[in-house]
C-alpha cells in the first residue's frame, strides 16, 4: 500500500466515521424518550444553588 492510498482511505474512514458519530449523537439528542431529561439539564445553569440537583 503506498502512502497515497493509506490516506486516501484514512480520510474516507475518517469522514465515514465522523459522519457515523455525528447521526448517532442527532438521533440521541432527538428521540422522544430524552426529551425531559434534556429539557432539565438546559435549565441547570438557570437554577439557584439550593434548589434539588439531577441525578
């Protein structure tokens, strides 16, 4: 294999590989079943320090 080809398929493993990671996160982050969970941690920085933390 020559240098060449080694980076020409790292960057198509590499891309494929990001792209792969990035879908599973965005199909995370939007499945219904997260949605109060999520809702709850963006009000973290809102909240004042006595209030009940998440677990």
């Amino acid at each position: 294999m020559t240098y060449e080809a080694a980076r020409t398929f790292s960057s198509w493993f590499g891309l494929i590989l990001f792209m792969a990671l990035f879908i599973g996160v965005v199909f995370w982050a939007f499945r219904p079943k997260n949605k109060e969970k999520l809702e709850t941690y963006g009000s973290i920085p809102l909240r004042e320090d006595d209030d009940e933390r998440v677990n």
